[in-house]
C-alpha cells in the first residue's frame, strides 16, 4: 500500500512538472515566433529567431519528461513507423496544394501565403530548408512529445491541436493557423497511434519541405 501511495505521488509529480515545462516553454516559444516571423525576410534576425525557437522546442521537450519514438504493430511485430508518415506527409502535402491553387486567387489569403514564402524567395535557400527540417523536428519534439502526454487523456489530441494553434497564431499569419489545424491534428493521431514522437516528425517535415518547395510554384 505505501509503495503504491509512493507511486501515485510521483506520478502526480512528473505529471506537475511536465506541466509547468510545457506552459513556461510554449510562452516563450510563442514570443520567438511572434518576433522572428516579424523579421524582415533574409535578415540575421530571420535566421537567428527560427533557430532560438528549435531550441526552446528541443530543450522543452526533454525537459518536460522522457521521448519516445514509438512502434508500429503489424502481424505481431513491433516495427518504428517510417514509411507511411512519409506517405501521410506527401498526401497532406498534396491537399495542401490543391487548396493552394484555390485560395491563390482570394487576395486576403494569397497575401499570407506570399507573406510567407518571402522568406524563402528572399533567404538562403540551403538555410531556409535547414531550419524548415529542424524546425518540423522540434516542434513535434514539444508538442507530441511533451504537450500532449501532459494533458488529461480525454482531450489530449483536442486540446494538444489547440494549443499548437494558439501558439503558431503568435504569427498573426491565419493560413499558418490554418495549416497548423490540419497538420496538428494529423500528427496528434499519429502520436496517439504510435506512442511516439518518430511518426510525427517524419509526417511534419515531409509536409514542410514539400510546402517549401512546391507553394513558390504555385504563388509564382
């Protein structure tokens, strides 16, 4: 009985913990974005905001309690899910695409999106597409990897995609709102399915190099 009490309790600890990390690193991550993506596209603040905020990720999301990359179960073999995050990623890409090519013609929504790839058009392109790979990372890193084990299981995926959208609508940009819906809800399954952080990630950075490389085509 007491071991069982003994547990109970630091089980209640991490679980604070997990907490405070994750309200006290999501506000700061918050601020970076809002600060960085207000940076004139190509600047050193560019640059130097977006990796600021893959380290408050990554340091919050270990901080927070531990990772795990999680198993796909097939036929009674644990396998690390790999290739159909990747399918998922490429098939949320190409929605993305074809949504694209209809809000390119609404003003409002076409000046975010130009308003975002900017950034790409006037930024290194081999620095651009680093911080996009790492950016993906550490944002599932803390958000499925931190985020949403500390909330009450019930609303876990609800309440994780909510606060990735709060926190991404720092940017006051509504199509990174948006898109964070989406993405997040997809990746939130995965985490749930999974157990881990792998899947996510694969499916987030998939997403996000392919919007890198196909939107500028799209927007021309």
């Amino acid at each position: 009985m007491g071991d069982l009490v003994i547990r109970q309790r630091s089980q209640e600890v991490s679980t604070l913990r997990r907490r405070v990390v994750v309200v006290v690193f999501g506000a700061i991550g918050a601020a970076v974005l809002a600060w960085g993506l207000r940076a004139h596209p190509g600047s050193g603040r560019f640059y130097l905001s977006t990796f600021a905020l893959v380290v408050v990720w990554v340091v919050g999301g270990p901080l927070a309690g531990p990772l795990h990359l999680g198993w796909h179960v097939r036929q009674a073999h644990f396998r690390r899910p790999i290739l159909a995050p990747i399918v998922v990623g490429a098939a949320l890409a190409a929605i993305f695409v074809v949504g694209a090519l209809l809000v390119r013609h609404i003003v409002l929504f076409a000046d975010r999106v130009e308003g975002l790839l900017a950034y790409a058009r006037h930024g290194s392109w081999p620095a651009v597409l680093s911080l996009t790979v790492a950016n993906g990372v550490a944002e599932e890193v803390f958000f499925r990897g931190a985020v949403q084990p500390a909330l009450p299981e019930n609303i876990r995926i609800p309440g994780t995609v909510l606060i990735y959208a709060a926190v991404t609508m720092a940017t006051g940009n509504i199509m990174l709102g948006v898109a964070s819906v989406l993405l997040g809800t997809v990746v939130s399954l995965q985490r749930r399915a999974t157990d881990g952080v792998l899947a996510p990630v694969l499916t987030h950075v998939t997403w996000s190099v392919s919007m890198l490389v196909s939107l500028p085509l799209v927007f021309r």
